[in-house]
C-alpha cells in the first residue's frame, strides 16, 4: 500500500500556498498535478536527446526515436494492448475526433466510388448511440458526423440514481457504432462498458470507451472491456497536457483513412497523389509530442509502481468518506449515486440555495480548488434540472483532511449566504 504523505513529497505544487493557506487540489477530474519524475522526464529528454523522430540519421534523431517509441510500448503495456496499436493525439477529444472522421472521411470516399471499408461508412437510416452522461467531448463530435451523414443520434438515458438505462433498446440493427463513457466525470458512476459492448457487436456495430476518469484511476486493460476504439489524455493521469491516446484494433487502424495528413504520415506520395503509412504512423502526421510521451509514459511507470489496484483502492476509500460527510450536511445534495457500487471519485453536489460557482468561491477561499459549472456534461444537468455542480474530484495525493478542509468550505459558504441549518437554542 502506498503512503500518501511520501506521494505528496513527489509533487512540487502542492507544497505551496493559495489565498494565503495551504493548497488543497481536489480538481483532479479536470487535470491531474505532475510529481517531479514527469517533470524531469520532459527536461531530460530535451536536455539530452532533442530531436526529430523517424527522420535523420544522426545519434541525437536515433535516440529521439528510440524514446518515443518506447514510451509507446510502456503506454501500450499499461493498459495491456499492443505496441502498434497505440495512437499518440493531442487529448481524448482529439482521439475521439480521429474516430469521428474516419467515419465522415470514408462516407465522404464512398460517395466518390473509392473503394472503403463498409463499417465505417454512414448515411440516413444509421444510428450511433452514446449515452445522456457523456462529456461534450464524446458527444459533440458524433453530433458533427450525423449532421454531416444523415444518420441519428440516440442515447441511453441517466436515471435518477445517475446510473446508464441500457434497457431501454436504443441499440439496434441501425446501429454502426456505440460510444460510452467508462466512468463519468460528472456523475462518478462507472458503466457496465462490457455489457454495452457486447451488446454493440451482437448487432454488428463497433464499440468505443471514453476511458479519461478510469485509466488514471482504476486497472483497466484495454481488451478485457471488450470495444474495439478507446481513448484518454495523459494530462489527467500525472502525465504532462498536450498528450493523448487512442487505442484502436490493430486491423481496424489499418482500413480507417487518415484524420490530418502531411509528413510522417505517408508510405509513397506523387504530385497527383499517396498511399499511407501503416497505423500507428498513418495518424500521427507532422512533428509529433515526443518529450509529452515521454513524461507520459514516465507517470504510467510511477502508477505501476504505486500499484493500480493500491491506487483505486485509496480513492474508493476517500470517496466512501466523502460521501460519508457530504450526507452529515443539510441542504446538501449529490448528484449521482451516494453509495459506493459502480462509483468512482468523482462527487458532484449542490448546495441549496447556493449556485454550485458561489460555493466553489467560498471553498477557494479556504484554498480548496474544485470544480463548478457543467462540467462539459451540459445534458446531463439538464437531466437533473440543476443549471450547474461543485465537484469534488481526488486522486493519488489526496488524503481524508483534504476532505475535511473541503466540508469545512461548504459549511463556510451556508454560513456566508444565511442558509447554514438554524442551531436550535
Ligand atoms: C469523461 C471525459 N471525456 C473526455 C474528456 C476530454 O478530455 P480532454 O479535454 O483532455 O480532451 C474529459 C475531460 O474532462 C472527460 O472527463
């Protein structure tokens, strides 16, 4: 078991002060804090061996290369896929867009009368299934390619407890692809992606898990969830921002055409026209984020170290708590499940009488950082009919004071505008 106290050593920023009292970062769903050996990962790489990948033949161009590719192979391992099939992009939303226009890129070649791989090509009377708790990042992309295609949109939808209705028959025979949140950033639930997968491919439709609040923080290996694409930044996993994966079956990498073309990215190029690289090279066109992946792959090998199961460990118990203290307070509520079933680390609540953006003022005052706002989940608070959460989202260097600063944050913001519970005299 890992101890929090020595972990906290490893991050520079939470040694320092805000609002003149200690920092407690508790905004780790929306990026996670780097701990030195990241950092000096990036430094080393661009103090000793800054080059050019794939090209040049100098010891500078060689070892460039050598670092990129394998920190592709730690990355891979982390998550237990292959080598090859590991696309480097700028974020999630990045890798979720690669998708998106494979989808669009092939329609668009199949009208010409190219000859494409079927399953990627669309039109009316498809459908792609998402769900109502995505991130706007794996919602809005697909939006763009039915408006594009012709083909619908469904969803399932959030029940009250803030948990997926996958009952409700949205996946049929129209069906081309299925895209889902594996734990929501929101909400904290943690879907059941296998089932929904399974339930993807019965009907002939490929799957995608968005893995950015999972892969951080729980084991998670890419081919036992059962989908064939998925996709996370590094930036919330301690690695640096500017980075981010998506998994892909190595066979369907190879029959997608590219997102982004350019150098890098082409097997023969003639004036008139080129043929492509094999993936993973056939997505990664231009210069690509050699020191990000290798400060990536530097906090992949510091949460294999801490253990992942150590590392989900640590936070089901600060969420237990939270939640825990979160139900001692009036006029409190969580949005999402309270208990600890199928639930990660993310705790959203509201506050009555308080918008969620007062409470997190309050709370920064006390030096808490968290998050308000939609949290890029806009449906999913129409779902609740709130405009707007706090959340309280932790991670690895996090410990149960952290939580109690944060309780203390709320209670000051009752107090502030008049609605903390009357003490009966
Ligand atoms: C569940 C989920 N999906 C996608 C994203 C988008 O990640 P990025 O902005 O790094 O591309 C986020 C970021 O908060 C997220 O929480």
């Amino acid at each position: 078991m890992f101890n929090v106290e020595k972990v906290r050593e490893d991050f520079p920023i939470l040694s320092r002060t805000v609002r003149g009292v200690p920092l407690v970062y508790l905004d780790s769903g929306a990026t996670s804090q780097k701990p030195f050996q990241v950092l000096d990962a990036e430094r080393h790489f661009y103090e000793n061996s800054n080059a050019v990948v794939h090209r040049g033949a100098h010891a500078l161009a060689e070892e460039a290369t050598d670092a990129y590719e394998s920190a592709r192979e730690t990355i891979a391992s982390f998550v237990g896929a292959e080598t090859e099939e590991i696309v480097f992009t700028k974020n999630a939303t990045e890798a979720i867009n690669l998708v998106a226009y494979a989808f669009s890129n092939a329609t668009d070649k199949a009208r010409q009368g190219h000859e494409v791989d079927q399953r990627f090509v669309i039109g009316p009377g498809d459908s792609i299934v998402v769900s109502e708790m995505e991130h706007h990042a794996n919602l809005i992309p697909w939006q763009e390619l039915c408006a594009k295609t012709g083909a619908s949109l469904r969803w399932f939808g959030v029940t009250d407890e803030g948990r997926l209705n996958i009952e409700s028959g949205v996946i049929d025979s129209t069906t081309k692809l299925v895209s889902i949140v594996h734990q929501s950033n929101i909400l904290g639930t943690i879907n059941p992606v296998r089932q929904i997968m399974e339930m993807a491919h019965a009907v002939g439709a490929l799957g995608m898990v968005d893995l950015c609040q999972s892969v951080p923080h729980m084991p998670v290996d890419v081919h036992e969830l059962g989908g064939d694409f998925a996709a996370w930044s590094g930036h919330k996993m301690l690695g640096p921002t500017g980075i981010g994966v998506l998994w892909g079956k190595s066979e369907l990498l190879n029959s997608m055409p590219p997102f982004l073309s350019g150098g890098s990215m082409i097997e023969m190029v003639n004036m008139d026209h080129s043929t492509f690289a094999p993936a993973p090279q056939r997505f990664e066109a231009g210069v690509p984020m050699v020191a990000q992946a290798v400060g990536l792959a530097r906090a992949c090998d510091y949460l294999t170290h801490l253990g992942m199961e150590n590392v989900f460990k640590h936070e089901r118990e600060l969420t237990d708590y939270t939640l825990a203290q979160i139900a001692k307070l009036e006029g409190v509520r969580v949005i999402g499940p309270t208990d600890m079933r199928d639930r990660g680390s993310a705790v959203s609540f509201v506050v009555d009488g308080i918008h969620p953006h007062d409470v997190g003022h309050l709370m920064d005052s006390k030096g808490v950082a968290v998050r308000v706002g939609h949290h890029c989940a806009w449906p999913t608070c129409r779902r609740f009919g709130i405009p707007a959460t706090t959340r309280i989202s932790t991670y690895i260097y996090n410990d149960k004071s952290d939580i109690d600063q944060a309780i203390s944050g709320i209670k000051a913001a009752q107090e502030f505008f008049g609605t903390a519970p009357k003490v009966s005299a």
